[in-house]
C-alpha cells in the first residue's frame, strides 16, 4: 500500500485530499494541515465577515469536479433567496468545504479507506530510497512515496520602505484579517494596496469603525474592475481570437490582437473577451519567454490583475459610496517611507504629478496581494526544501520551478519524481492557478495522477543526488 502525504491546511489541501479519498484505491492519505481549527478554509475562507464577498458567481464556485451536490444548491438550500448568479459570502462556501470533506471521510471510514490528518507543521522533506521522509512538528516522521505541497500564499513581508520603528510599534499591520483584534478606534487608517484583500480591509473598517478616515496607496491607484450584475453572453468569435492569441510572439501582441478586437466589435462587454480568454490563460504565459515575461510582470500585470479578477457589485457600490461620501482617499502612487512609533509617519510620492506628500495614519495595513518570493518565506518547510536543492525558486520569484504537471525541479535541473506542488506555487508555470476552477481541475488530474502512480517511475533518491 502506498502512502501519499498532502501538505497545506487550504482549499486546495482539502481538494486533493477529498479528491484522492474518493478514488477506488488503495494508498493511504496523510494530509498535513498545521495548527488549524478550520481545515480546508485557509485565510480566504474562514472570514466570518458578511461583507466578504466571493469573486465568482456560486455557479461558478465548488470544491471537486464530482461533488455530489454542487455549491449553487447547497447555498439555496442554506439560504434560500440566494441564486446561483449571486456573489455569496466566503462564510458560506466555507461551510460548503467543510460539508463536503465531512462527506468524503465519512465515506471513505466506509469503505476502511486508510487516511490521517495531522494537526501539526510539516518541517521538512527529504528523499529516501522508496519515496520521502517528511518530519512533523510533533516528531512524527511520515515515510510516503508520493509529497504535494499545497502550501498558498507565503506569509507578508514588511515593505523595504517601512522602518524597524514602524514594525515594532504594532501600528503596521502585516495581517489584514487581523483587524477585527484592534481595540482602539483610529482616526485614519492606510491601506497599501487596492487589489481584492485591499478591498476586504477597507470595508471591514468602514463597517468596524465609522468614523474613520480611509485612504488607500497603490503605485496605479486601480480597483478592481466590476462583475456586471447579470451574466453576460461569451464573445461569439472567442474560440477565433483565442487561436490568434496563441499565435502570437508576446505580451505586446496580445494586447494588440485584444485590442483590434475591442476596435472592431464595441457593442461587445470587454469582460466576455476576457473570460473566453481563461481556458489558454496558462498556455499564454507558458508561451511567453522569460524576458517577455518580465514584461508582463512590469507593464501588464496591474491591469490584468484588476481585469481578470473582479470585484462583485455590492462592494464596489460601496467602495464608491465610501468615496462619495469623502470618508475614502484613493492615491495612484509610490510608498517611499512609513516610519514612526504610532501614529505612522506615511511618505508617498504620486504617480501623477511626482508630488511628495506625508500625513500621519494611526493604522497602517499592508494588502498588497499574493505573496509567492519563497526565497524570501519564513516556512521551515520551503527553507528546508531549498536549502537541500530538492527545489529551487522560479526565476521571477513566482513560486517553485516546476513542470506542467506539478512536479518540482530540483538545483540539478532534474525533475523531482513523486514530489509536486498544487496552486500558488506554481505561478511560475501556469500563471492561472490560484482561483477554485483551476484548483479544483488541477486536484482533480493530480488525484488521478497520483492513484496511477507507476511503481517503475525513477527513485526520488536517485534524481536527488
């Protein structure tokens, strides 16, 4: 019986595992899901806050691709004025993770489908003759023969421009979530960043503490762009302008194909061309060489962001009566310095007019996205791993350098048999691999993978060394 360990307490954790458990084999299942109370959630899930909202339609939103009961009807049944068009709370697919790993394990206990989860930190990884050796933090130590690492985003990194005093002062805030902890009402609060977890911080403050000002840095001062309220009809030349987008040599022409499109079609919503674009998302980018990736990391990245992954109507409408109201200051520039003992010293020169100003903020909270530099992670597991040479950055800091199918590279250039990755740490790869679609799609074929596993494949051991 082979044994397979799935590290990473998240959504994506929870999909491999619950994928893996639902097959008719007979591996055993160990998934390492650290300290938490709330396996399967990670951060982005177990929010109790109302006003966070999903990105994604509930029709669009699920944790396998054989799920029993799909998350639109398992909301209705919850809430019943909901529909499947709607942007629900993240509370509640929470909850639909956590009814569906109860499903799985309960059938799987039926069926004496061998599995463990482990409420500890894996610490490190190490190849041995018939697979891995993985060390628990309880000093467990787990011999497996097939590793995922499902590891998500790594922990935020204070900003190069924000001072020791700063830190130390408790008034920055690495931790969005950590928010609703603060006992003291601030007069103004910052937040660094305007993508989607800038979004979160700023509307739980506006609801947490009226009467404060709200003001939001970002080197292009951009929001996410809107979901219309209603679905809208896919472009109807999609599948020609994907084959010509394929085509082309770059980020550069890409835009220009979009563009010409846009040009000649302006009765269509933009956004229908940029959804029909999500099935060759990953094979853009795997198309594009490392400079004209660097070029889309530099020119196209911060559009793109805001323009693929939305922001659903409600909270922009009230992002917009916030602004409206004078109680939130928008800012397209750059954070030169953020100094002080509390209140904040925040210095910020405009992208505009290349003005530098500083004011006082007494909160100031860093959102400033997904954080995959694991040169730079403070994981034990991920230093440990690069350390040995077992894996090796992504050139552009995007994640860990792997193949198509998930599986690492070690220093040696050598692919890393029976040792893969699942989600944001393969940026680098597939850029699109974050998002539940693509998750659950990936956990699905990884699951398959993994039960097909060839006992003949190379030792682990021997592409290690």
């Amino acid at each position: 019986m082979a044994q397979i360990a799935i590290i990473g307490g998240g959504a994506a954790g929870a999909a491999v595992f619950g994928a893996l458990l639902s097959r008719d084999s007979a591996d055993a299942v160990h998934w390492v899901i650290g300290d938490t109370n709330n396996a399967g959630l990670g951060i982005a899930y177990s929010t109790q806050d109302e006003h966070h909202l999903l990105n994604v339609r509930a029709s669009g939103m699920g944790l396998y691709l054989d799920a029993d009961e799909d998350f639109a009807t398992y909301s209705s049944r919850q809430q019943p004025d909901t529909k499947p068009i709607d942007f629900l709370p993240r509370r509640l697919f929470g909850q639909y993770i956590e009814s569906q790993l109860r499903k799985r394990i309960s059938r799987a206990e039926q069926r004496s489908h061998t599995h463990q989860i482990h409420n500890t930190e894996a610490l490190s990884i190490w190849p041995v003759q018939d697979g891995y050796n993985v060390m628990l933090g309880d000093g467990t130590v787990l011999t497996v023969q097939r590793v995922v690492l499902a590891l998500g985003a790594m922990d935020a990194r204070p900003l190069r421009t924000v001072s020791s005093a700063a830190l130390e002062s408790g008034a920055y805030v690495l931790e969005p979530w950590s928010l609703a902890t603060r006992p003291l009402a601030p007069r103004r609060l910052t937040v660094i960043g305007t993508g989607l977890t800038a979004v979160d911080a700023l509307i739980s403050a506006s609801k947490r503490w009226p009467d404060a000002e709200l003001v939001a840095v970002s080197r292009h001062g951009l929001l996410p762009f809107i979901h219309p309220s209603l679905p809208i009809p896919p472009f109807s030349l999609q599948a020609e302008l994907n084959a010509t987008l394929t085509s082309c040599d770059g980020p550069a022409q890409v835009l220009a194909a979009i563009r010409k499109v846009f040009a000649l079609h302006q009765d269509i919503d933009w956004r229908s061309v940029i959804d029909g674009m999500r099935p060759i998302n990953t094979t853009l980018w795997q198309g594009f060489n490392a400079k004209q990736r660097r070029q889309f990391l530099r020119h196209v990245r911060w559009v793109w962001e805001s323009s693929r992954h939305r922001l659903a109507p409600e909270p922009a409408d009230t992002l917009q009566q916030l602004r409206d109201e004078g109680r939130l200051h928008i800012h397209g520039a750059r954070v030169l310095a953020v100094d002080g003992n509390g209140p904040l010293d925040v210095t910020i020169r405009s992208r505009a007019t290349q003005r530098v100003t500083q004011f006082e903020s007494d909160v100031v909270v860093q959102a400033t996205g997904l954080d995959t530099a694991v040169a730079f992670a403070k994981s034990s597991l991920l230093s440990s791993l690069l350390k040995s040479g077992l894996a090796v950055a992504d050139a552009l800091q995007l994640g860990l350098l792997a193949e198509a199918d998930g599986r690492l590279v070690n220093a040696d250039g050598h692919v890393q048999h029976g040792l893969y990755a699942i989600g944001s740490l393969l940026r680098g790869n597939l850029w699109e691999c974050t998002a539940m679609p693509e998750i659950r799609n990936a956990a699905d074929k990884l699951a398959k993978t993994l039960s097909a596993y060839d006992a003949q494949n190379i030792s682990p051991i021997a592409a290690y060394v």
